[in-house]
C-alpha cells in the first residue's frame, strides 16, 4: 500500500480555497481539512468570553481550556467546539476578521498545529491554510498557491457572504479583505508568505473547475514521479 500523499495549498481570503480544495479531494478521494475552521472556532469562543484579539495572555489561557476535533463525514468536515457543532456559526465576516488577528498570536497557532497534524495522520489529504506549506506541513508532496486580483477575492467573498444570507456590501467586504490581507502577510508568527516549490495559480480569471483541473494534472505528474523514484 502507498504512504498517503499530502497536497498543502495556501493563498490569501477569497482566492477560492476552500472550494477547490473540496472539490479536489473530492476527485481524488483524500481527506480534507480546512485550517481556517479551527481558528474561527476558538475566535467564536472568544468573542463569546469578550477576550480582546490583543490580550495575548487571555488567548494563551483559552487555548489550554478548549477542545477543538474535526469529524470527516458524507456531508463534509464538521467543526466541534468543546462538544458542540459550530460549524455552522463560524463563517460569518466578524469571526473571519477576529480568526485572522487571532492567529497572530504563537500560542494559539501552537495549539492548533497538533490537531492539525492528527488529521494528516488518517491518511492522504488535501489541506488549505495560510501555512500549510510553510510550518504545518513542509514536506507535502505537492504544494500550492492561490491567489487572484483583489477586486476579484473581494467579489468572490461578498457572494459567498450574500449566499449565507449575511447583511454585508462589497465596499466593507473589500475593506475587511484588504485588512485581513495586511494581517496575515505582516504577522510575525507564520505570515502568509509562497511556500518554496510551490505551484503558483493566479486564478482570477479562471473558474474553480479550471482550478482543479490544472491541480489534478500536477498532482498526478508528481505521483507518478514519486512512484518512478520508488521502484528505481
């Protein structure tokens, strides 16, 4: 039986990720984990206890008194905040913002590195993040970059946040990207940065079908070139 196969893919807010990595999984029949969904799980908690972003003591104590498990399922990856299914109350743009500051924070990302590596650990997965191919798994056998015009991710996320029925405008949802944007490249802990040997994919002019498909073609050349170098 082959070791399970890794697939890393970063990018910033609204670069269409979690879709294709969905879908990528999907095709190939992996695992998936959203990295995005632990830290607004323990962001849904601390707006929950009114923890400011900046109390990083606060961050520290809440991290060592939370359990957060994903569950793999037919409908999807499930989201379990000490017990309860939350995964349906974290995907608004207020727990999307507080997520982003939070994890800024090195305890916090230290927290949540163990579960991610739990998941990797039950077999082949395609995982979508901010550091997956840079801290969380730098050895993935395949990583990938997503990115897209500003304008394009902003667009991307306002439908996303109008399909959920969230009373939001595209002008504050580009504000809110470009904030959480500034976020995530500046933080000194794990910033969002291409992780080396990347496959970059700028993809604002290309449909998440598009996206996959281009994916699936490298993620089959380098299997067949991990298979080559095993029988050599």
């Amino acid at each position: 039986m082959p070791p399970p196969f890794l697939i890393a893919i970063d990018g910033p807010a609204g670069a269409g990720k979690s879709t294709v990595a969905k879908a990528l999984a999907r095709c190939l029949s992996f695992l998936y984990l959203d990295t995005g969904a632990l830290y607004r799980a323990l962001a849904l908690k601390a707006q929950r206890e009114g923890i400011p972003s900046a109390d990083a003591a606060a961050l520290d104590s809440l991290c060592e008194r939370t359990k957060i498990d994903l569950l793999q399922g037919d409908a999807g990856m499930r989201v379990l905040l000490d017990g309860e299914d939350v995964t349906s109350k974290i995907r608004g743009e207020p727990i999307s913002i507080l997520a982003s500051a939070i994890s800024a924070h090195g305890p916090v990302r230290k927290a949540l590195l163990s579960v991610q590596r739990r998941v990797a650990e039950q077999g082949s997965l395609v995982a979508e993040g901010r550091d997956m191919g840079t801290v969380v798994f730098p050895e993935a056998d395949v990583k990938f970059y997503l990115d897209a015009a500003p304008e394009e991710r902003a667009l991307r996320r306002y439908r996303e946040l109008e399909h959920s029925h969230e009373n939001v405008n595209l002008d504050s949802v580009h504000q809110d990207l470009q904030k959480r944007d500034r976020q995530d490249r500046l933080r000194s802990v794990a910033p969002l940065r291409i992780a080396e040997g990347s496959h970059v994919i700028d993809c604002s002019l290309l449909t998440a079908e598009e996206v996959v498909e281009e994916m699936l073609c490298e993620v089959g050349r380098r299997q067949r070139n991990r298979r080559k170098c095993r029988e050599d």
